[in-house]
C-alpha cells in the first residue's frame, strides 16, 4: 500500500505524484496544507524532521526527498522505467535531478514565496504569521530557510540577493533550449526521471502566469513542455490536487509580479 503525504502546490509532491501515475499505482493520500501551518505537527514531524513534503509510506516503509522517492517507486515497480538502460543517459539524468535538488528547488522556494506565497501567509494574521516563520525547522528546504523565507515573507522583491533565485531558473531554461536541440527529452529519446524533475519548476511558471515570458524566444522548452501536459498523468499530478482557490492565488499573484521579476531579471 501506497500513501502519500503532499500538498496541491508542493512541487516536490507533484513530482511523486507524476511518478506514481505514469507506473499506473494506487496509492492514499495525506493532504498537507502547508499554507497553514499543518506541516509543523508533530505527529507529522515524526515521519519528516525537516517538516515538508512529500513524505511517502510504503508497506510501513517512511521514505522522504521526492527525488529519493520518485528512484524508490522507479525500482519496485519497474515498468514504464522511467530511468535510461544506457549508463551515458543514466548519468546525465542523475545530473537534472541534481541540479533540482541543489539549484532549481530552493530558487522555486524563493520564487514562488515572493511571487504568490507571502500574500497568503500574510492573511494568517501578525501572530499567525510569527507561529508560521517561528514553526521552520532550522534545516528544511535549505540549511538557510528558517532565515530566508523570514526575508521573503517580510520584505517581497526588498529582500536581499532576491535576484539571485530568478537569474538561476532563467539560466537552467536555456540549460535545457540547448539541451533538447539534441534529444526529444533531456536525456534522449524517452521520457526520463529528468523530464519528471524539471517538470514541476515550469508548471510552476506557468501557473504563476509567467511561463510564456521566459520561454517566448526559447521555443524547444515551449514544445518539451506541451508534450508533458500533453501526457494523461499530467493533470491528475498538477493541476487536480490544487485548490481552486490556491491556483487563483497563484495565477493573480504570479501575473501582478511580472513587472518585478523583469526588474529583477534586468539587475542580476
């Protein structure tokens, strides 16, 4: 038996849910609304110290780190693999996923807290915001993340090096226009754990309204990512566990901080 922790807007839960649909698995799901709070639980906290998600459970088995997870579900149920057979692609697959884990996840963090995020933790209320900011283990996201989402929630575009973050994601989206003048997907021909990794970070953008801005001139990550939504697994992993009200949120939010991510953009 399957059961999976997560939240609608979590990217790293969206990723394990792709993974979870495409190998055709039922699982149960835990919702998470990490929006409010309910991450920092205790009873929670337990099955994952650093107080995010996805947390998956198997047969009793507790495993956490969505990367670690999506790799663990690869290999108890094994087909569609969704890992190359070649050693080359293998390897360069395991470089996306790193660079999600290292690069692309804490500047999404980042992005989508000063983007959409910080509004609705400020509907909290003062004190609900402190519980909120305190309630952050010291390691979680990154090491740094108690401080920085602080910096974020407080202080929005204000807060300091918030350049730094959407100069990265612009740099890894040309990363992969230059990537996939080669191959169908990032690692060849089939549909990879690196196309399941990079997935979340674009649907991210896109959901945030923004997607088409940083993608206009960069037309193969534009076809790379209609082919994923084009994917029956697509919507039931991104879009279905969202509330309505929180994709509301990201898409007015997201749309009304273009004009900052273009400021932001031309300072970095």
């Amino acid at each position: 038996m399957f059961e999976l922790y997560h939240h609608g807007s979590s990217v790293c839960a969206a990723k394990v849910r792709l993974v979870l649909g495409e190998k055709g698995l039922d699982w149960t799901g835990h919702y998470v609304d990490i929006l409010k709070g309910e991450q920092f639980d205790p009873v929670y906290m337990k099955l994952n110290p650093k107080a995010v998600v996805p947390t998956l459970v198997h047969d009793g088995l507790v495993v956490t780190e969505s990367t670690v997870i999506c790799e663990y579900l690869d290999d108890v149920a094994l087909t569609p693999a969704l890992r190359p057979s070649a050693a080359a692609e293998r390897a360069a697959m395991r470089l996306w996923t790193k660079a999600v884990d290292e690069d692309m996840h804490p500047a999404c963090a980042e992005i989508t807290f000063a983007c959409c995020h910080r509004h609705i933790v400020h509907r909290l209320g003062p004190d609900g915001v402190k519980q909120f900011l305190d309630s952050t283990p010291a390691q979680s996201v990154t090491p740094q993340w108690h401080a920085r989402k602080k910096e974020i929630v407080m202080s929005g575009f204000d807060a300091p090096d918030i350049a730094r973050p959407f100069a990265l994601y612009d740099r890894y989206l040309q990363k992969m226009e230059d990537t996939l003048a080669n191959s169908r997907w990032l690692t060849g021909d089939t549909f990879s754990l690196a196309d399941v990794g990079m997935a979340p970070y674009l649907n991210r953008l896109d959901m945030l309204g923004m997607l088409s801005q940083w993608t206009r001139r960069r037309p193969r990550v534009t076809d790379w990512f209609a082919r994923v939504k084009s994917r029956p697994t697509f919507n039931p992993a991104f879009l279905e566990w969202c509330p309505p009200d929180l994709t509301a949120d990201l898409k007015t939010y997201g749309t009304q901080s273009w004009p900052d991510v273009q400021r932001v953009l031309q300072a970095a």
